[in-house]
C-alpha cells in the first residue's frame, strides 16, 4: 500500500529539460516511511530535548570550559562513525534492517537513562558516546529502508519526507525543554526524565510497527546483483563511479560545519538573553528545517542534488557571517535560525539521496554509512578545533577564521564534484 501524493501536473515531469520521453510516474510515499518518520520524530524528541540544554549544562550548571564543552560536542557529532560503516555493512549482509537499526534505537535509550545520573565531564563524555554509537548504529540501515522504499525518481523528496517528520519532534524537544526550564529553574533533570519517554515511545513504534523488509531494489543498468560476501566491507567495493567525489566532498565541508551549540551560544553571548530562552534557538533551526525540507527535496530532484548541497553550505556561510556580527539584535538572530534550517534542509537528505543513487543497491546500507562517517568523523574535528579556538582566540575572531575557511571550502568541493555523475540529474 503507498500514499498518492501526486502533483499538481499528475506526475508530469520533475527534471530540468526532461523531455517527453522522461515522464515520471506520480508520487507515492510508503507508508514505512511515515512509520519511521514518526520513530525519528519521537527519538528526535528525546535528543534533541537534551541537546538543547547540553550546552548550558556543560558550561553553566558544571561551569566547564569551551574547551571541555567543544570535546563532549565534537563527541556528539563524531562517536557515531565508529559503527557506521559497519552497521551499514551489517544490515546489507543479514537483509535485517530493521533489527540492526532497532539495536542503535535501543543504546541511544539506555543512554538517555544515563544523563539522569551523570554529573561530570567523563561521565558524560562516556553517556554522549554511547548514544552516539546507538545513532551511528540506526541511521544507515534505517536509510537503506527509506531508499528502498522509495521511488527512485523521487529519493530527495522521500528523505526530505522522512526528515520533515524527524524534525517536528527536533523543533518540538527544545520546546518541551524551554517549557520545563520555565516552570522548573534549573529543572535539567525533569529534561532529561522527559527525553527517556520519548525515547521508549520510539523503540516501541519501531519494533511493533515498522516491518522487517527491503521492498524495492534499485538496479543500475546493465548491472545485475551479485552474491552478498563477507568481504563487501572493503573500501574497495565502494568505488562506484562519482562515489568518491560526493565522500570528499562532504568531508571537506564537513570540517568547517561547527556545532550548532557553538552557533547558539554566539548568539547568546552577543543577545545576552536568559538561559531559559535558550532552547527556543534549537526549535527556531528546526521548525525552519521542517518548512524546508520538503521543497528542498523537491528542487533537489528536479535540479540535480549537486547544486542544492552546495548551496546549502552557502546558506551556512551566511548564518556564520550573521552569528560573526558584534552588534545585530532579534532580526539577525532569526536570520542566523532560518539559515541554519535551509541548510541542513539542504544537506541531509539531498547527501542521502545522492548516495543512494550512485550506489549498487546491495551495498547501499554500506555506502550510506560510509557516508555518514566522512560527515561524522569530520564535523567531530570541527566542534573540538572550534571550542579550542573560541578559547584561545575569543568568540569573534574564532567565528571569522571559520567563515573564511568555509568560503574556500565550498569552492574547493565546487571543484572536486566538477566532471562527477554525481553532478548530472538522475533521469
């Protein structure tokens, strides 16, 4: 059974010059897809409830340093690459999907049991990693579901689907935080009750409603699909062609994508607003990701995927030189939120759908995880690099060197995906 969500032109052509001979079907979203959307949204819920005060908690409530506060954020961004790949390769080996993704679910849970009792710098460097490890664990085998499910002529737009969802529970953790914080000063516990719920709630949608399954296929012509081996794990079988390009690429930017705590709390060292009006900047960021992600999805497959990714990263450019201002007030406080949204509206799902297109379809789990760990690994460089340099240099000036480098960055991935596959409309 799909949902029919046809357009209004009753699935006419979604390409940029597609010609008559390229219509596309109208547009059918599974409904295994709404079913892990709501997983993502509970689990985001839960993590980003936490998220939202982790910044102030580690900085304010323990009274820890930026430097202390760039290690438990670069830890947030980064842990999950550890099991990536291999997760990845788990879910393609055992055609199980859902149960590897299930496992992560899981671990993420009992780390959320954790915060309850963590009170200092190791123990909750150790919590953050655990949960890290969970969401390393589920994202690419609960990916692999989305594509196969998924209609290739619209991959983009289905991620931007399941994202959408995943984000109405991201915008609505750091409100439910912002809420508890108002009624309970200093009430980082109650928050962290909250998030354990939410995050049961999950798991148990997953494993009762969610089916076990890889419904679609996707061929590459002239392929056919060989046997699955042990040895699939090879960084050699990921060579498909434009693969490695898009990887690079994505690493490149990654390491100038600072932590969105780091963002935030620019923001408030400039505004000086109350700590309990903090979380309210993580459900800014996600409400605007949530208004994006469907059209974005949808450009992105029309367009091509190339051009949206890297004007996402301009987005973020923008929102560094708004965040860099000394002096700006509320307006540019928005502006820094609905860019930031734009831009992970414009990178997560389109680099998911990128590489589910270039990838054999018995390795996709695999290539989405190795994905997955060039942005992980490299955005965990990014949050430690700029917590030492905040410390070292200011808040200012740190923000500066990132603006520049990330300017030079995007040009440099402009170059690396020039000539690629990735670059050219799937038709």
């Amino acid at each position: 059974m799909y949902i029919s969500i046809s357009d209004r032109k009753g699935g006419q052509q979604d390409q940029a010059g597609a010609g008559p001979a390229s219509v596309h079907p109208a547009f059918r979203l599974s409904p295994v897809i709404i079913w892990l959307g709501v997983v993502s949204m509970m689990t985001d819920i839960s993590s980003e409830s936490v998220a939202a005060i982790l910044p102030l908690y580690v900085t304010g409530y323990l009274g820890l340093s930026t430097i202390a506060f760039g290690v438990i954020d670069g830890i947030n961004q980064g842990a999950s690459a550890i099991v990536r790949i291999g997760a990845g390769w788990v879910s393609d080996r055992t055609g199980h999907p859902k149960y590897v993704a299930a496992a992560g679910y899981g671990l993420s849970m009992l780390a959320r049991a954790g915060f309850l009792v963590a009170g200092g710098f190791w123990a909750l460097a150790g919590i953050v990693t655990g949960d890290r490890i969970g969401k390393g664990i589920r994202t690419a085998p609960r990916d692999a579901m989305i594509a196969a499910e998924a209609q290739p002529e619209y991959l983009a737009r289905s991620f931007g689907i399941h994202r959408m969802l995943d984000n109405i529970g991201a915008a609505a953790g750091p409100l439910i935080a912002f809420l508890v914080l108002m009624l309970i000063p200093n009430g980082f516990s109650t928050v962290f009750g909250v998030s354990l719920a939410f995050a049961v709630i999950g798991v148990a949608v997953l494993l009762l409603v969610v089916p076990d399954r890889l419904q679609r296929r996707r061929q590459h012509p002239g392929r056919s699909r060989p046997v699955v081996s042990w040895n699939l794990l090879r960084w050699s079988r990921l060579r498909e062609p434009g693969l490695a390009r898009p990887m690079a690429a994505a690493g490149l930017l990654g390491v100038l994508t600072i932590g969105d705590g780091f963002i935030y709390l620019l923001l408030q060292h400039r505004e000086s607003f109350a700590i309990q009006w903090f979380p309210l900047l993580f459900v800014g960021t996600n409400a605007a990701f949530l208004l994006f992600a469907v059209p974005v999805g949808r450009i992105a497959d029309r367009w091509g995927k190339v051009p949206v990714f890297l004007a996402g990263h301009g987005a973020l450019l923008a929102c560094y030189l708004l965040a860099g201002l000394p002096t700006a007030g509320i307006p540019a406080t928005i502006g820094c939120l609905l860019l930031l949204g734009l831009f992970y509206a414009a990178t997560d799902g389109v680099l998911a759908a990128l590489v589910s297109q270039l990838a054999l379809p018995e390795r996709l789990g695999t290539a989405l995880g190795t994905a997955q760990t060039v942005v992980a690994v490299s955005r965990m460089a990014a949050a430690s690099g700029f917590g030492v340099l905040w410390f070292a240099a200011g808040p200012g000036m740190a923000v500066a060197i990132a603006t520049a480098l990330l300017a030079a960055a995007i040009a440099g991935a402009a170059l690396l995906f020039r000539g690629s596959t990735a670059a050219v409309p799937a038709s």
